[in-house]
C-alpha cells in the first residue's frame, strides 16, 4: 500500500470571478451600484440634465415644425429647418419687443391690481375670523416663497435664465440639424442585438415628443388668442397681458390654467362685478375649449397620460428640480411611459425596427 497521499482537489474561492455563482452575484452587485449612482448623478447634475432634456424638446418642436412645412414646401430639410428656426426666433423677438414697449407699463398696473385684490381678499377673510393678524399680500408671498424652496432656484438671476435659454437653442438646433448623428453615437455604445430595439424606441420616443408639443402649441394659441380676444370684447383692462401670460403659461398643463385662472379673475373684479363674472366666464369657455375639445385630441394622436399622474409628477418635478422641472414634467412623463411599454413589447409600432428621423 502506497504512503502518498491523495491528490487534493482545489475549490474556488469567494473571490474566483469563473464561479457561475460569484458572477451573478457581481452582475446584482455591480446593477444595484449602478443605480445608486446614476441617482446621485442625477441630483448633482439636475440642471444640465433638465437644459440637455428642453434642447432635446426643443429639437422635436423644430424637426415637428419642419416636417410639417414638407407637406407643402417640397424643399429640402435643411432650407426647411432654417426657415422654421428663424420664424421661431422672429417670433420669440417680437414678443419680447412688444412686451418690452407696451407691456412693461400693464404689468406694473397688473402688480398693483393683483396685490390690492389680494389684500381686499384676505382684509375680508380677517373679518370673518379665517385670516387672523391682518396679513399683507407681500407677508403672504414671503411666506409662501420660504415654503416653496427650491422651486424657483432653476434661474437665480436674469443673466442665468439668458444664458439657460441660449443653451437650449443652441443644444435644440444642433440636434434638430443632424438627429441621426446623435441616434448613431448613442446607439454605437449599446450591444449590437440591442440597437434595432433602440432605434424603435428612439423613433416611438420623437413621434410621441413631437405630437405632444404640437397639441401643446396649439394649446397655447388657443388660449393665448381667445383669452385675448374675449377680454377685449368684455373690457377686461389689460387684455393683451393677459392673454400673452395665459398663452404662456398654458405651456405647463394644470398649475399654468390656475396661475392664468386667478390672474384673469382679479383683474376683472378689478373693474366692477360685472367684469368679473365675465373674466369668469372667459376663463371657464377657453379652458372647455382647450380641456374638451384640444387635450382629448392630442391625447389620442400621442400618450394617454392620466391628470393626476401629470399634475403628481409637476409637483414633484417643480419640488426637486424647480421651474425647468416643472415645464419638462409632462414631456418627461411621456417619454418614460413609451419607454415603458416599449419595453414590455406593447407600445404601438412606429415604423421599421430602425426608422430614424427623415432627412
């Protein structure tokens, strides 16, 4: 009988990275740390993610804009995208122009009438004993500034909100000049069995944007237009404000209507009980329009996105992101939410696997 002992079979360790096991378990490690700190990216670079995120709203405005004007104007893209580009920015100057020449003065008399109802507002709450300690619209507004936080911190000063608005200009014609340049790059770091499914979504993503900022256009139009045009026929002062601010702030679904709502509410009151019922009114007739008769119809052509989620998710966004969250959060929704069923295999089909912008 042999002395030598039997050959000892050595196991893997703990640390072996061929053990199928440790593998897995690195896979789980290594997706939880991912998620971690891609959270943590996204808290300390939430605001160049959010001006990234309205260059690329911006891009789906302009490539909307520009294939809609090759439905009527068989030119090529380029003169197409130029001439949509410059009637935007002629329009954003000449409103800014018009505010700056006739609208300054309307809304300093907007300030004032707005303070002096809220004051006649709250003097009368006093008296009924709901408001106690005569608080002051200017009280109110601190208060309520201190317990909003952060929602204003988007654009601390003029000179920010200039510079945020260049940014996205320029981040929203760049991408709109050459989408398919910014699909490839994307695409070319994901798997090669991964980017037809990319390019789909990619696709479903800009037609769903693209619907969604048309209805939201037309939204604003309506709004803008028809707030204008019926407070001018009720002599509602300050008409032409009012319903450049309403047009505006129709951009932000839900929290803009009430905004627009309270301002055109005051400042008929501002004039007499019958001008009031009539803001009232008008209030109530342009948002039927815009609630019943746009909303519906937008929301079928694009995503049905339940109010509640929407109204959740600005709140939410405004919160942790301030007024650039706020603005982005129905087309942040959307885009999730197309992701989402993409993903799951129940999005609608958009197209080839790797239909890309047109050209």
């Amino acid at each position: 009988m042999s002395d030598t002992p039997a050959p000892h079979v050595e196991e893997r360790g703990p640390t072996e990275l061929r053990d199928p096991v440790v593998r897995e378990e690195m896979k789980k490690a290594a997706v939880w740390y991912g998620i971690g700190l891609a959270i943590l990216a996204i808290v300390f670079l939430a605001q160049p993610l959010l001006l990234i995120l309205a260059g690329v709203v911006l891009a789906s405005m302009l490539d909307g804009g520009t294939r809609l004007l090759g439905r009527v104007l068989p030119i090529g893209r380029g003169w197409r995208l130029a001439i949509v580009t410059l009637a935007a920015v002629a329009f954003i100057a000449w409103t800014l122009y018009f505010a700056g020449t006739e609208l300054i003065g309307q809304a300093e008399r907007l300030r004032e009438v707005v303070t002096a109802q809220i004051d006649r507002v709250l003097a009368w709450g006093n008296q009924l004993g709901i408001v106690q300690g005569g608080v002051k619209v200017d009280q109110l507004s601190g208060q309520l500034m201190g317990t909003l936080g952060r929602l204003g911190s988007a654009v601390s000063s003029a000179l920010g909100a200039v510079t945020s608005v260049v940014m996205i200009l320029v981040i929203g014609i760049f991408i709109a000049v050459e989408p398919r340049l910014y699909q490839r790059g994307i695409a070319w770091m994901l798997p090669m069995r991964n980017r037809d499914h990319f390019y789909d979504t990619a696709a479903s993503m800009g037609f769903t944007l693209r619907r969604l900022m048309a209805g939201r256009l037309i939204g604003m139009a309506v709004e803008g237009v028809g707030t204008w045009l019926l407070l001018l026929a009720g002599g509602v002062p300050m008409a032409t404000l009012l319903g450049i601010l309403t047009g505006l702030l129709a951009f932000v679904p839900n929290i803009g209507a009430i905004v627009s709502g309270v301002l055109i509410v005051l400042a008929g009151f501002s004039v007499s009980v019958n001008s009031g019922l009539w803001a009232i009114a008008v209030y109530f007739i342009v948002q039927t329009v815009d609630g019943y008769l746009i909303v519906p119809y937008v929301a079928r052509k694009t995503v049905d996105l339940a109010p509640a989620l929407v109204l959740s998710a600005q709140l939410l966004f405004g919160a942790l992101f301030g007024i650039m969250g706020l603005m982005l959060a129905d087309p942040i929704v959307a885009m999730i939410k197309v992701a989402l069923e993409k993903q799951s295999g129940g999005g609608k089909p958009s197209g080839p696997a790797t239909a890309l912008p047109e050209t």
